[in-house]
C-alpha cells in the first residue's frame, strides 16, 4: 500500500556532498527517527542510509535480497525487510518473488524514474483523497472576517499520502481520512476512533466559518484544553488548519485593553498616548469607562462609523492583543484543496531537484566505461 510521509525541510546546503543529499531524502520522507539532533556520524552509517547509499543509489539497475544486505550490513533479514517495506511504501522501491528470496530494486531503474513515479502517484491519491471533503465541508459563505491577517506564522508541513483502504472497527470515512492526511499524527491510536476527541474538533472546523478558540473547543466538547490545544497544533502541521488573529473578537479585546489601560494610567494617558484623541475617539467611551459600565457592546457601537483598520491601530496604541484561533485554510473548499496541493507539490519538487543532484553523482562513482579495441588499424 502507498504511504508516504514528508516533513518539509529547506534543502541541502551543498549540492554535491553526496551522502548529504541522501540523509536529506531519509529525512524529508522520514525513513527514520531521530533519537538525536545531532548525530556524529550524521545518520550515514544507519542501516537505511548503507542500503540507499552502498546498493539502491550506487547501482540502481539490479535488485537485492534481503539476505545479501543482511550478511554485508550485519543485521537480520528482518530488520533489511522492514527498510525496504518502508521504501515500498513511499514508492521509489519495488520488489518481485522468484524462485528464491524476494528481490526488491529502484522503481524504473533510476533515481530519477523512481522520484518521478513516486511523484505521480503521491499527486494522484492527495487529489483523490481531498474529495472527501466534498461531501463533509459546511463552513458556509460567511468565512472571512471584516480584518483578515495573515496567519500566525506556519510550521513546516508534515504531510501523510496514504491510499484509501477499507474501514475497521469504530472508524468512519473521516477518521480514516484525517490518520491518512496526517491529522491523526504518526501512531494516531485511538484517535482514529469515530467519536475521539481529534475528529470531533476536526468537525467543528469542517462546519464553522469564524476561527474558533481553544478554549471554545474545550468548552463544548469537554476536553482538557492542553490537549485541545496540542491536537490544534498537530492540524496545522498538515497545511489543512491556519492560526489567525480573532479580528471578530476586536470590541472584546478593545475592551479589555481600555479598562485595563483606564485603571492603570488614567485618563489622561487614554487621551494622548492611548489614541483617543488623534484617532477622534468618541467621549462617551470615557464617560463610560470613569463610571464603570463599558462593555463591549458599548464599544462596538460607539466604534461602529470607525474603519476596522483604525480600530486596530488603536487596540496596538492601547497595547491590547487579539486571541487566536484556529481553521481551516482557504475561503471555501476549492482554495482549501488548492493550498494543500501546493505544499505537497512545493516539497516533490525538492525531492526532485535532489534527486537530479543524487543522479548526477553517478558519473563520479560509476564513470562510463571506454570501449576497449576500438582503435580498428588499417
């Protein structure tokens, strides 16, 4: 079965260190874990770098056993089955049953074939997988909000493509679809559970248009909000959820910065370093505050003939902040789909770019041989 996982590194600084491209490729299609950020060795004497870098990479028009490797490398038939099972998954290996022990070579023969295959496909079931979210996508018309920012800053994608099979026990079509995009993260348990927390927050934001707050997520599904919080976060690794600023909540946090601010400094301060007066703030904010009975309701209508825009200036002029929320990316499902394809195609390319440099190293290793005798004397 495809199943491919890509963590969105930048690339390899030198292009022609060839065991840096290869520790690169294992690590954006996350061949292997790192127990440690900083190995000695780099990861090049692990077992999936050997294989890729002494056989599969070196000589890419044969295939190998599993008993071969095991005897050179030193391990067992098993722990060799299992790197190459990953290869198979992630689609650049292939393998065949003869007569003896399973052989398993280098899609196409190449690099670049294998990359170029893997690529195909990777494209073909991401695109497959997204109509899912046809049938369960209800945020409505209403999605953007009167200020949009830009998000939240964004994490490195770390995407999952993995090709539909059959449901087991307790799962439904979305569960599974959210273990294979990556939403479920990489041992999802039981969260790929229909009724888990992860889906239930998942639905929220499948049927919600404003972002929605953690702590609105914890409220009314009852989770802790540590966990609400992590599983957020998790979400926007995939590139499907963005963090906004809660630009809808803006009278709230107005609020919220002019009593604090009231309270602190006076109202003197409100007049002339707070904005007031240069942003032509309405005086019955004032009198308001002074008497206790601001709320944002009041504020929200006071403000109502200001433009959004100025309303922001003044919430950084009074030092306030605005919550951030969560949901999924795009206006509607189409732009959704559309940015989704983008972060897979933007790391494929990488994984192609390397591939061409890994290609090219060939010629060093495995220079064109010369025909011997083919001087012909007359």
């Amino acid at each position: 079965m495809f199943d491919l996982r890509l963590d969105e590194i930048p690339l390899p600084a030198s292009k022609k260190d060839r065991d840096n491209l290869i520790s690169w490729i294992i690590d954006t299609l996350c061949l292997h874990r790192r127990r440690e950020e900083s190995a000695s060795d780099d990861g090049t004497f692990s077992p999936i770098h050997r294989i890729l870098a002494e056989h599969l990479f070196t000589d890419p028009s044969r295939g190998y056993e599993t008993r071969e490797l095991a005897e050179e490398l030193g391990l067992t038939p098993a722990a060799i089955h299992h790197h190459f099972a990953r290869l198979v998954s992630a689609g650049l290996v292939s393998t065949s049953s003869g007569k003896g022990w399973r052989s398993y070579y280098l899609v196409g023969g190449s690099i670049i074939k294998a990359v170029s295959s893997m690529k195909n496909r990777a494209q073909l079931i991401h695109s497959q997988r997204l109509e899912l979210l046809d049938e369960v996508w209800n945020r409505g018309k209403k999605v953007a909000m009167a200020i949009e920012l830009p998000p939240d800053g964004k994490p490195s994608a770390l995407i999952r493509i993995k090709e539909w099979g059959p449901l087991e026990d307790g799962e439904n079509e979305l569960s599974r679809f959210m273990a294979d995009m990556g939403l479920l993260g990489e041992r999802p348990g039981k969260e790929i559970h229909s009724e888990s927390l992860s889906v239930k927050i998942f639905e929220m934001l499948l049927n919600s248009g404003p972002p929605i707050s953690i702590d609105e997520a914890a409220k009314e599904l009852k989770g802790a909000k540590p966990r609400v919080g992590r599983i957020m976060e998790r979400f926007r690794t995939t590139g499907l959820v963005e963090r906004v600023a809660r630009t809808d909540r803006l009278s709230t946090a107005l609020w919220s910065a002019m009593t604090s601010q009231h309270m602190r400094r006076g109202e003197d301060w409100m007049l002339k370093k707070g904005g007031f007066e240069r942003l032509s703030v309405p005086n019955s904010l004032l009198k308001n505050l002074k008497k206790g009975n601001c709320t944002p309701e009041l504020i929200a209508k006071a403000l109502k003939g200001m433009k959004p825009k100025v309303q922001m200036l003044l919430l950084n002029l009074l030092g306030g902040r605005l919550p951030l929320g969560h949901r999924l990316v795009g206006m509607d499902l189409p732009m959704l789909k559309r940015k989704s394809i983008d972060d897979l195609d933007r790391i494929l390319r990488r994984i192609e770019k390397v591939g061409e440099l890994l290609e090219n190293t060939m010629s060093d290793i495995n220079p064109p041989q010369t025909l011997s005798g083919s001087h012909n004397s007359s």
